[in-house]
C-alpha cells in the first residue's frame, strides 16, 4: 500500500483518501533511514502508562520534509516545547505519516482534522476550492484518527 493522500472531485466536494504508513515508536536512528524527506502530513502520538495512545500532533510539512521533521520532534534534547518535551521523557512517542506533493490538498486535509477532532475550534482553515470536503483512512493496523 502506497503511503499517500489521493483525492477525487464530484460536483465541487472533495474526497480525500489517506493512506498512512505504519504506526512506528520514535526511534532517531530508525527514522533518519526509514522517513522520507519529503513533504507530507504526520501524526505523532505518546502512550500513556495505561497503554492508551494519545494523538499530540498532527501536521503538514512542506519545506523540510517529514523524515527531519519528525526527527526533531520526537527527540527530546532537540525540542524546545516544555510540554511536548516532558512527553517525550516520560513516555514513549509514535508516529505515522502520509506523503503529499499538493500543499492546498494538505489544508484540506488538515482542516477536516480540525473540524472532527476539535469542533468548534478554528485550527486551521481550508483551501476554499471545495463546497464540502470528505476523508477515509486507511492503515496497515487498521488504526483511524476519526
């Protein structure tokens, strides 16, 4: 399974299909020869000492690429967040990503997340090239955001 965002288009709405790679724990050597530099949209999650794992970001990147990306977030004597960094020291962080080429299908993307995951707060906005925008996932572990 190709690990990308696909779309198709029916009058003006948008469907989205995102195609994540596997779920992987953050290992610094293991992303450095695994992730690629490319652009793309990533999750990042820790799991909790009731083995429960807890959605802390997800992101485009564009310039930089997910394989750097990811790499500094994941490691605590790179991140400067105090929140994020006190994570990563106390639990074990995961991420999986998808691959992208489009910025504006990643602000859909993107805004869609928003809008399930924190209705009601604007995160981020969409494209505004769609009237209704539509996700699916799908994961190697059978693992969906929403």
């Amino acid at each position: 399974m190709k690990t990308l965002i696909t779309k198709k288009i029916k009058e003006n709405n948008a469907y989205f299909s995102v195609r994540w790679s596997p779920l992987k724990k953050a290992e610094r050597y293991d992303i450095n020869a695994s992730v690629p530099a490319e652009s793309g949209v990533y999750q990042l999650y820790y799991m909790d000492k009731k083995k429960r794992l807890n959605l802390m970001y997800i992101e485009r990147v564009w310039f930089g690429g997910l394989r750097s990306t990811i790499r500094k977030m994941t490691d605590p004597e790179l991140e400067f967040d105090p929140k994020w960094k006190s994570v990563l020291n106390q639990f074990d962080c995961y991420y999986r990503y998808t691959l992208s080429s489009s910025s504006r299908d990643m602000e859909d993307v993107l805004f869609f997340f928003g809008e399930v995951l924190f209705p009601g707060v604007e995160k981020c906005s969409s494209s505004g090239r769609y009237k209704n925008i539509f996700l699916n996932e799908e994961s190697p572990e059978k693992f969906e955001t929403v």
